[in-house]
C-alpha cells in the first residue's frame, strides 16, 4: 500500500488536537493559578455601526454570541477544520475555514484581549503564556456578551500605528467622533484593529481589500443589505492627511 503522507498527517494532527481538548480543563486551571486574579473590565458601550464592524472584523457569525472555550467547541473547531483542510487550496476552502471558525465567534478577539490584558500584567514572553492565555480566554468566553466584547475592544484595542481605542483611530484616519463614522469609514477602521505594523497610507490598495472583507462579512451577518454593502464597498478609503508624526512611505 502507498504511503499517504496527507493521511498520515491528518492522523497526528487529529491525535494532538484530541489530546490538546482533553487536557483543556486542566491547562485553564494551571493558568488561573498562575495569572493575577482581576478581570479585564468591560467598558462603555460602542456606537452599533462600528460594533458591528469589529464583531465582523473578529469573524463573529450571524447574531451569535460567544461560545465558552471548553472541550467540545473547540473539539468542534477542530473536526470541522480538519475536514476542510482536506480540500484542495480554493476559495471553496477558504469558505469552508471560515465557517469552521464561527463555531467559535470572535475567538480571534479574544485570543487578542487576552494578550493585551497579560502585557499589562507583565505576564508575557515566558513558559507561563500558554496557560495563562487560555485561562484568560476561558474566562472571558464563559462570562462576557458579544456587547461587553465589542465594546472592550473598541476602548482598548491596539489599531495601526499604535494607536489605542476607536475613538482616536476614528479622529486620526477620518477627522471625526465614532458615532458620525459612515458605513465605509467603520468598516475601514475595524479592519486596522490589531495589526500595529500596518499602514494604510502608504498601502491603500490592502487598506482597500481588509474594508472590503469586513463589510462582506457584514453583509453576511445581515447587518447591512446588498445596497448598502456595494455603495460603502466602491466609496474610496478617504483617509485624511496623516498626523506630523507619520513616518515617509518607503518607495
């Protein structure tokens, strides 16, 4: 018989992924001893518009709240991307990974807080990371709603540049307050969430195609209707001029 090397692969992934569900519990127990024992707190609550937004930016599914992080989500996760992996390299199977990730709505949010939130307590860069993270993403998962997600996130996420919160991405990349964002400048703004290194002036072709993922995935969540996906999608990205300590574009 050939020797399969996909098969065989699939085979000590799948092993190590049962092993990593099962063990879970005991990881998040390790890590909430480890950690400092306080909880991120939520905060004020975001304009809809630019929640929607980040909740589509985080890959949450269509009115979903948060999945607890225990062994049978992301026993769940884990089969379905499994199974999609198989696929031959397509969109098709780009689909099916993400819907394989709504299992776990937001899961990519939470992963980032938990970071953010270990920074803060100096607990970074060392063997306690993965335990710590887990608990903390345990934590959050078993007791936040989607609304006390969304709007943590818009108050203390990183955005490019290293600006922190919505608030001063929205006046540093539009000139103006959340609540008077349009749909495109929102959908612009939850698309910089995360990536500190990026930026979208002297890259707006790929500022250009992050809005357009977001707004899809908007569209798909049914929070915005076809009309209104294809005005906001062929509007320009409209960054105003950047601030005096914006570094030269690399030519």
């Amino acid at each position: 018989m050939r020797f399969d090397k996909r098969t065989a692969f699939s085979a000590i992934f799948i092993a190590g992924a049962a092993a990593a569900v099962l063990l879970l519990p005991a990881i998040a127990t390790v890590g909430n001893l480890l950690s400092p024992n306080h909880p991120i707190p939520a905060s004020a609550h975001v304009a809809p518009l630019l929640g929607e937004a980040i909740w589509a930016r985080a890959n949450g599914g269509r009115n979903t709240e948060l999945q607890p992080i225990n062994p049978f989500t992301v026993g769940r996760t884990l089969s379905c991307l499994i199974l999609a992996e198989r696929l031959a390299p397509s969109p098709e199977r780009d689909a099916r990974q993400d819907e394989c990730l709504t299992n776990l709505p937001a899961i990519e949010a939470i992963g980032y807080l938990s970071t953010v939130q270990m920074r803060a307590d100096g607990v970074w860069q060392d063997p306690r990371v993965p335990f710590v993270q887990i608990a903390h993403m345990n934590r959050l998962t078993s007791s936040w709603s989607k609304s006390q997600l969304l709007d943590t996130l818009a108050e203390r996420g990183e955005f490019t540049l290293g600006i922190k919160g919505a608030e001063h991405a929205a006046r540093t990349f539009y000139g103006t307050a959340v609540p008077e964002l349009t749909l495109a400048q929102a959908a612009a703004v939850a698309a910089l969430l995360g990536d500190t290194r990026f930026d979208p002036w002297c890259a707006e072709d790929r500022a250009l195609q992050r809005r357009h993922r977001v707004l899809g995935r908007m569209r798909a969540n049914d929070a915005i209707d076809q009309a209104s996906f294809d005005a906001a999608d062929q509007s320009p990205l409209g960054l105003i001029d950047p601030p005096s300590t914006h570094q030269p574009c690399a030519r």
